[in-house]
C-alpha cells in the first residue's frame, strides 16, 4: 500500500508544478489615459515565462463610449503558475492602439519585463510604453 500511494499522488504533483514549489500569482495592470486598445483588432498579449509554453492573456473591459470600436478601460488580468519560474518572465504581444491627442492608430508590439517579488509578479501598461519609437533618422 506504501508503494502505491506514491504512484498515484506523482502525477498530481507534476500536474500542480514541481513538488513543495510556492505558485506564483502574475498581475497585469492597464493605466492607459491617452490611448484605446481597438477591441476589434488581434491584439494579442502572453506572459512568457523561461522554460514554459507562453500563456494568453484575455483582454476585457468596456466600450468607450466616444469610440465604441476600442476598449474604453482594460481591466486587469491576474493568473496563478504553479510554481515561480527560474529564469525571467515577461508580456509580449501585439497591441493596436489609437492615440487620443494624434489621433493615429498603430500596431504596437510590447515586450516587457515582468518583476517577480516574493510569490507576486506585478506590471502596470502605461501609455509610455504604447508610445511610438522615435527614429534616430528623420524621415524614415
């Protein structure tokens, strides 16, 4: 009987992550206040974890209501690994975006570092971040 119960508890704990490892809980947080995500278009954000499958992220929230084509607020996305990962996460994916002020949209793609403190790992999306990269070059 002590020869089987190990048997039958070996795939639950691989299933869970590694034995006796701590899960660790990512949240992804949007203060986004000059930009919209367009709903209808494929954004596509993944938490990347070294060593692992990359994990989609669902995108939610309401319609803003001067354009009801993109989302008017993102709400945040938390996910639990079963266990912290050795190396580096990060959120990758394409964003498209509209500006408010410029009022040009565009294809984004993001890639940002993830910290992990403790059992947490935490990343707020700023409009910074969705900002377009300036050439060093004029006019290219």
């Amino acid at each position: 009987m002590r020869a089987l119960l190990p048997r039958l508890l070996a795939p639950l704990l691989l299933s869970a992550g590694v034995a006796g490892a701590a899960p660790l809980t990512v949240e992804v947080r949007f203060d986004l206040r000059a930009v919209l995500v367009n709903r209808e278009a494929p954004s596509a954000l993944s938490l990347h974890v070294a060593g692992g499958a990359p994990r989609p992220l669902r995108l939610r929230g309401p319609a803003s209501v001067t354009h009801p084509e993109s989302f008017g607020l993102l709400l945040p996305v938390r996910l639990t690994l079963p266990a912290a990962p050795a190396g580096e996460v990060s959120l990758r994916g394409p964003l498209f975006v509209c500006g408010l002020r410029e009022r040009v949209c565009r294809r984004i793609e993001l890639n940002l570092p993830v910290p992990v403190t403790g059992g947490v790992a935490r990343v707020t999306v700023t409009d910074a971040d969705l900002a377009p990269r300036r050439s060093l070059w004029p006019g290219r």
